[in-house]
C-alpha cells in the first residue's frame, strides 16, 4: 500500500470515479462524479484535498477529504478545510494508524498550504478515531 496526498484538480477522472465508487460502496449510497464535483470542486478554492491510499493494483482502498473554505475570524481572512467523507473499503479496514498516517500527510500538505483549522462533523464511527487517535478536541454540539 502506498500514501499519497492529491487535491482534486491534480486527480485524473478514473481517480475521481473511484472515489465516488468507493463512497457509493461504504456508505451504501448512489454518489454520482457530478455530485462530487459539487462537493469537492465547487468550493472557494476549486479544489478540495485527498489523502488516498492505493494498493499494489493501483487501486484506492481509503481516502480522507479535506473540503477549504474562506471564513472570516476576528475581522481576518482565513482558510479552513472541512474534514468529510473519511472511508476504508471493508477489506483493509482493521488498522486505525493507516488512517493517522493518511491524515497526518493531508494535515502536512494543509499546513502548507497555509490551511489555518480543520473541523468536521464525524459520525459516530470515525469520532472515536478522531478523538483518541488524531487528538482532536471537541467544540461545540451540533442539534440537528
């Protein structure tokens, strides 16, 4: 398996498709391209991060999507990405850290990117993860 961090618009269209097919897979749900297009490309930047994993068939088995928004804090401007959509196909689930190491490179390329904050609304599969593993801290409840 090999890590690697793409923002949408260096992926390729196969990569973009099995993206969506893999959502489609773990979430059991019908995504189609321009439903992702909608929700990773029509954004304030025209791009949003992936941290993907592939295996030695080339294909993605795991992905985390970092979504970058302008906000405005304390009369500033700053970039903030929106964590969604974090999956393992059910086959090479079973190894959180693999999903540590996915994070940390996208966190990596953010930083860089000057990407100020990271926040999210994880389901109670991934919030576990996110608490212990990645260290995040929550902020607030969401009533929906």
């Amino acid at each position: 398996m090999y890590f690697l961090v793409k923002k949408t618009n260096e992926m390729t269209f196969t990569e973009k498709e099995s993206i969506v097919n893999l959502f489609n897979q773990v979430f059991a749900k019908e995504r189609s391209i321009n439903d992702f297009k909608d929700q990773f490309e029509n954004n304030d930047l025209g791009y949003s991060y992936f941290g993907l994993i592939k295996n030695e068939s080339n294909e993605i088995v795991a992905s985390y999507a970092v979504k970058p928004f302008r906000y405005m804090f304390q009369n500033k401007e700053f970039i903030f990405g929106q964590s969604v959509d974090t999956m393992v196909r059910k086959d090479y689930r079973g190894n959180a850290f693999n999903i540590k190491k996915l994070s940390e490179k996208v966190y990596a390329s953010l930083k860089n990117d000057n990407v100020a904050f990271v926040f999210g609304f994880p389901n109670k599969e991934i919030y576990f993860i996110r608490k212990k593993l990645l260290k995040w801290r929550d902020i607030g409840n969401l009533d929906i």
